[in-house]
C-alpha cells in the first residue's frame, strides 16, 4: 500500500494559499514562488538519470517530447507553448526553459494538459521510477493530475519577460523600463560579464542621467525588444547603432530587490565588478531627484508645483537678451498667479492645472528658443516660445514667466530644460 506523499499536501497548501489572494494571480502574490518551487521538486522526484556520464535529465526533457499534434494532425495550444519555451532567448539551460514553460502554461491553462499526456505516454516509465517518483507512481499520479486540474481553473498574469534569471533562480528580479528619445550619446558606461550588460557609471549630464531611470549596477535587459540575455561584447553599441534616430526602449533589471536590499543572483556578478572595474559603485537614488514637499509623483513621474504670472509678447526676436524685458512686461500686468504642475519631459514641457490635472500649456523644445531668469529675483524663470513655428518668416515669440519654490527648483528646471534643446536631435 503506498504511504503518504509529503509534496502533494504541501503542493496542495500552496495552491489553496493562493486562492485565498486576489485573482489574476501574479508575480506580486506572496505564494507563488513557493508554489513554483514545490511543483518543480514533484516534477523532478524520482526521475531516471542516464548512465555513463551523459547529460543530466531535467523535466523540460520529456516536456519538449510531447507530441506536437493531435490526432487530427493539427498543432495544439500546449505544443505552441513548447516551442515558445524552447525558442525564448532570455534562457540558455534545461533548468531555465522548464521553468519559463511552467509559467507559460499557468497564464495559458495547460498545466494538467502537459501531465495528462506524460501519464499516457510510452516515455512515462524511461522518465520516472515508479517507487520513488510521483508521476510515476499510478497511486500519486492520480491526485497530483487532480490538483493540476484545479489549477487549470485558476487565472494566473505573470510577466513572461520576466525570465532573464530563471536559469539561476525562481527568484525573479525588479524589472522597469526606460524609454529617452533619439540622441547623439546616452552617456551610459557599461560592462559586459558573462553574457550580462551591467551599467557601471552615468557620465554626468547625459542623457540617461537627466531622464533619471538607469542605477548603476543595473543590467540592460532588452533594447526595443532586442534580448541581450546572452550578449557578446559590444553587441549593446551594435544594437545602438542599428537604431540611430529612433525613440529607444530598454528594459532593465535593477540590482535592487523589492525589500530594498540586493537581488541575491546579481551577487556573484556584483562581486566580480568591484574586484575589475576600480571605483565601481552600486547607485541606490538618482543624483538629481529629491522628493520635496514641493513637487508630486503623477502617472510615476516627479513634477513641480510652481506659479505661472502669465506671459508677454516680445516681439521677433527670441534670444536669451530678451528676457531682461519679457519678466518685468509679465510682471506689470499683476495677473493672479496660476497654481501648475511643471512636467520637464523628455521631448516638451508640459503645464497642467494643480486641481484638476487640465493640461494648459505644452511645447516641444523645438518651439523653446532660450530659457533662463534674471538676478534680481532668483525664484523666477522664463522661456521664450515661438508664436507661429507653422509660419516662420511671420512669427513672433511670447515669453511665460514661472515663480518656482527655491533658487536651486529654479536652475534645476532650467538645466532639465537646456538638457532637452541639447539632447532631443531629431535624424533624417
């Protein structure tokens, strides 16, 4: 009579864990990791391993055997996921494409589909011993096919780009994206270490610095959807280069975890960077960004809370000279002041209405000719805009005078902004 088997009841724990949280499930849901993690250890006990020094078994090996068709001929969802799986280019070993199948098939539904066809395949006892196996075993076969189904029934939304160190660990990284428009230079040094892009420094007033995204230490995941799991040296520039003049996406790996501390699988790398690359340091907060009472987090973004005073005509010339005049023309009118939100983004300037988030005003660098502010008042700044940019030989330029919170809100924004006439080349 067969005993008791302690991985399907925690196996089981695990799944009604998970039901007690928010469906869909998802990376974020505190279970999952060690449900994923048992599932693996049931898949792999008792598996046959070949003699004579051939390569180890793993249970993506039977996966990828499963048969491609039905008996109609036709491909099937589970075959589909397969191929998914041995194709993905973001793992490199056994371990790593079984797990990125695991979680294709909890998105897909088709977790007691790939165990279904194993216990009715010829390969089932060239795989699993029967005595000391699970899915070898007609006994544990049965509930393990029953708790598969179960979860079958569940809605899981785990983030399948996600998988860069699946061959390492379960343990997924924080992921986020950084998306700059074109520019001459990024400004970003980096390291290439056993097939991973590390970022070792920010050059300042680059590119990457002002749009304040990229640490040090972080990994270059992807560049418009271009996977550098496994890149050989300099194949980030190459990647770069093919995509000169064209707004870029990367997808990044922080080195930071979620609990703050460091992502456990980066440790290795981390340790070998600061022993090779002298004066190497993690970067923990952007050189620039300060989180003050003055500004606010909108859509993820920081931006400030100033006064707009309005805005003067100052004729066909747009030049920095001009707004010695355009300040004080603003300033006579006594216009109440307007409470905004000042967004410097990467390709305009955007104003908004405090209360309600009404964009009021935006303008693309190309239409900013200068910005700056006088001495005399060290909390006032100005930029000057082109009226009709449609129509150049007819336009004139209005300069809008903001009041911001401190001298130094007022330079930083003026360097953001001076940042974007120099960084935003448009390539033809």
């Amino acid at each position: 009579m067969t005993g008791r088997e302690p991985l399907l009841g925690a196996l089981k724990v695990c799944i009604l864990s998970l039901k007690e949280g928010n469906s869909p499930y998802t990376d974020a849901s505190p279970h999952l990791t060690s449900f994923c993690e048992i599932l693996e250890m049931i898949l792999r006990k008792g598996m046959k391993q070949p003699v004579l020094g051939f390569r180890r078994r793993d249970y993506w090996h039977w996966l990828e055997q499963l048969p491609q068709q039905d008996t109609a001929s036709r491909v099937t969802p589970l075959s589909i996921v397969i191929e998914r799986a041995s194709s993905c280019e973001k793992v490199l070993t056994a371990q790593g494409r079984g797990r990125y199948f695991l979680r294709l098939a909890l998105n897909g539904k088709l977790l007691a589909t790939a165990v279904r066809q194993l216990s009715q395949s010829s390969k089932l006892p060239e795989f699993y011993d029967p005595v000391t196996s699970i899915l070898g075993n007609e006994d544990f076969m049965e509930p393990f096919l029953s708790l598969m189904l179960v979860v079958t029934e569940m809605n899981f939304s785990l983030d399948l780009q996600n998988s860069s160190f699946l061959d390492e660990s379960w343990l997924l990284p924080v992921c986020v994206t950084y998306e700059t428009v074109p520019c001459r230079e990024l400004g970003m040094v980096l390291r290439y270490l056993e097939g991973r892009i590390f970022v070792i420094e920010m050059l300042p007033e680059s590119q990457a610095e002002v749009d304040e995204v990229v640490l040090a230490g972080d990994v270059i995941d992807e560049i418009n959807g271009v996977s550098l799991r496994n890149a050989y040296n300099g194949q980030a520039g190459a990647v770069l280069q093919k995509l000169k003049g064209k707004p870029l996406h990367f997808r990044l790996i922080r080195w930071k975890w979620h609990d703050g501390g460091m992502y456990k699988p980066l440790l290795p790398y981390l340790k070998v960077l600061r022993e090779k690359v002298s004066g190497f340091q993690l970067q923990y907060e952007h050189r620039c960004k300060e989180e003050k009472e003055d500004r606010c987090l909108q859509g993820g973004r920081l931006l400030y809370n100033l006064r707009y005073l309005g805005q003067a005509n100052v004729g066909k010339y747009g030049g920095k000279e001009v707004l010695d005049q355009g300040i004080p023309t603003v300033l006579e009118q006594h216009l109440p002041p307007q409470e905004v939100l000042f967004d410097v983004k990467e390709t305009e300037v955007l104003i908004q209405e405090r209360t309600s988030s009404k964009v009021l005003l935006h303008y693309p660098y190309p239409e900013i000719s200068c910005v700056g502010r006088r001495l005399d008042n060290s909390n006032l700044f100005a930029f000057c805009v082109a009226v009709s940019p449609e129509m150049p030989e007819q336009s004139t330029f209005a300069c809008l005078v903001f009041e911001s919170n401190s001298q130094e809100e007022c330079e930083e924004i003026i360097k953001r902004i001076a940042a974007g006439f120099k960084h935003t080349e448009w390539f033809v």
